[in-house]
C-alpha cells in the first residue's frame, strides 16, 4: 500500500467527499479505539473542519493501518497519542470559538 499516492489522490478530492471519507473511515474504527471515537465525534458535530486536519487524519488512519499490519503495535500505538494531541487542539480551538460567539442565551437576553 503506497500511503503517499493515496494521500496525494485525497488531496484533489472535493472537500465534502474529504470529509466524508474521513468520517466513514473513522465511523469504521471508533470501536476499535477511543481516539477513534472521539474524532468521529467531532468531525460529524462540526461545521467546518480544515482541509489540512481531513488530510492528517486520513494519511493517520492509513499510516496506522501499515503499523497494524506490519505487526508494530508500539508505532500503531504512538500514531494514535499524536492523533489524539491533534484532537485536544482541535478541541481548544472550538471552545475559543464558541466563546467568540457568545452564549446564545446570554445574547437573547440582552436583546429582550
């Protein structure tokens, strides 16, 4: 499996098709890891997600899958704690824009 012309093919694919394929991917997974299901989590509970994030958590999940493969759990294991750091950012980065927004109810509040 060449992960570099499959992460390359998946760079010019529309971004919704991106998006899909990564959350199917990760729908697929997330009983097999709680990272797993943590991203599956928040890729279908967010809006909008970068294209970068969709293309690391594609090229992730396959760069796992070789480690799996090759019988290198150890390497599996430690693609999934950066895979997990990525999501805490994604996370922080969320709350800070919720907060941007402002709570709705405090907003409507005002507004009465």
């Amino acid at each position: 499996m060449d992960i570099k012309k499959q992460v390359e093919y998946f760079k010019w694919l529309p971004y919704e098709t991106k998006k899909e394929k990564v959350i199917e991917m990760l729908k697929q997974l997330q009983w097999t890891n709680e990272i797993f299901a943590m991203f599956y989590k928040t890729l279908v509970s967010l809006n909008k997600i970068s294209e970068s994030v969709l293309t690391y958590l594609y090229q992730s999940v396959m760069e796992i899958a070789v480690e799996i493969e090759a019988g290198r759990t150890d390497e599996a294991q430690d693609k999934i704690k950066k895979m997990a750091e990525v999501l805490m950012m994604i996370r922080k980065q969320e709350e800070m824009e919720r907060e941007k927004e402002g709570n709705p109810e405090e907003l409507l509040k005002n507004i009465k």
